[in-house]
C-alpha cells in the first residue's frame, strides 16, 4: 500500500523477519528502510528520495502516525516495527548465522564507531564487525582518516550487512550508492545504536504501546527534536488528513 506515494509494505513482524531471513540467504542486494512520517514528508520534497524509498526490497513501518494514517484511508496496519527493535533482531539473525556487519558511522553522532562496536561485539560474539566514523559533507559521506585499525575494515563489499546512522535521506542515499556491493542486507538505522549504547534511554514499555514514544525523546532532547516531532504529529496528520492518497 501507499501513504502520500510512498509504498509502505503491509505485512506482519512475523512475515518481516522472514522477508530478512531471506535477503540474507540471497546473493543480491537488498535495501530495507524503516518508513515513518518524516521520511514521508521529506519524499514530498524530494523525488529522488521517493523513487528511492519506493525501490527499497522492504519498507517497514515505523511510526505511531502510520497506523492512524492507514485508518484514514480505511486500512488496518499489520505491524509498526520501531527500528531499535528491527536492528536488534537482525543482529540476532547475523549472530546465529555468523554473518559480518559493516557500521558505517557518523563522525559527529552521538556514538562512535569503536563505541557502537564494543557494545555489539558483547551482545553478538559470533558477529564479525567492521565500519568506520564517516564524515559527512553535504548530504555525500566521506570515509575519516581517524579510528582506522586497517584499511580491510573499510572494504564495504566484503561484508554481509551494511547499518548506516547518517538520519534520512543521507543514511539512505549512502546505502544506495553501495548496490554494486555484494553485501545482502543494507539498513539505515538512525538513532537506534544510542540505544544500545546507552547514550539515549527508551521510553518506558507502556509509553511506547500507546505510541508516546516521540514524547520521551522530546523530553530527553527538547531543542534537537521539536521540529521534527512538529512535523510528525502536526504536519504529517494534516496532510494525510487532506489528501485523497
């Protein structure tokens, strides 16, 4: 199905994970993006990033907003799966198959590559890890000379999984330009490695199953979010609530 033109795929957390089980058993690239309300609205704006999200292999829902979006227009989502938890069971996935991760990290985040790193080589032993802090200069990503261990760790096509936290649409026009990688499974993953390595908090359980979460991050960075949270529960419903979609 569409929102605003952009194809969100309607599926169960159950038949998601499938889905990557899959990618991962395949020889081919596969893009996967976690679609909320403000990717939506920057595809207004920006066709390339629309006709890119609309070629992803999966588009995950994620966002409280979708699923009121999806009643607007008579529809019922299936699943909203956060990409924290997306990550997470990736992650898992990789570590039960053995399979290697390439973290290609923002130099200016919150976390660091060697951070991020530590942190998942604890909870995924099996994992193997490499990836570098990316240095970003409008919207194109340029590789840091900085907390390189050995150029090996930077050669994106040796590896199965690719994680970039650049934020939309960086993170995704990153991923894109690897797809004559062979890696099988690409992701952006924002913020969701602050959550793994403790530099952010999550909301409490029951904030995030009535869909508060937004509202706990406002609260922890009130002047990094506001705009963003603005256009996510004011802009976004009135344009979905105008448009025949």
């Amino acid at each position: 199905m569409k929102l605003l033109s952009v194809r969100i795929d309607n599926l169960t957390k159950k038949e998601i994970l499938e889905k990557i089980e899959f990618f991962l058993s395949e020889d081919a690239f596969h893009q996967l993006a976690t679609v909320n309300p403000e990717f939506i609205l920057t595809a207004q704006r920006d066709e390339k990033f629309k006709n890119l999200l609309n070629e992803c292999s999966l588009n995950v829902a994620d966002g409280i907003g979708l699923r009121y979006a999806c009643l607007r227009f008579g529809k019922i989502l299936k699943a909203r799966f956060a990409g924290v938890d997306l990550l997470a069971e990736i992650l898992k996935i990789a570590d039960e198959k053995r399979l290697s991760v390439f973290l290609a990290i923002n130099k200016n985040g919150l976390s660091s590559y060697d951070e991020i790193k530590n942190v998942l080589e604890k909870k995924y032993p099996s994992l193997k890890i490499g990836g570098s802090d990316i240095e970003l200069n409008h919207q194109s990503a340029v590789i840091s000379n900085q907390n390189r261990e050995n150029d090996d760790r930077l050669l994106i096509a040796d590896y199965d999984i690719l994680f970039c936290n650049f934020g939309a649409p960086a993170q995704e026009n990153f991923i894109y330009s690897q797809k004559d990688a062979k890696i099988r499974l690409a992701m952006g993953a924002g913020g969701s490695f602050d959550f793994l390595t403790g530099k952010i908090t999550r909301a409490p359980i029951w904030m995030r199953k009535v869909g508060l979460e937004w509202l706990w991050r406002f609260i922890q960075q009130p002047a990094g979010r506001a705009k963003r949270i603005f256009n996510a529960i004011i802009i976004f419903p009135i344009k979905i609530l105008f448009s025949k979609n």
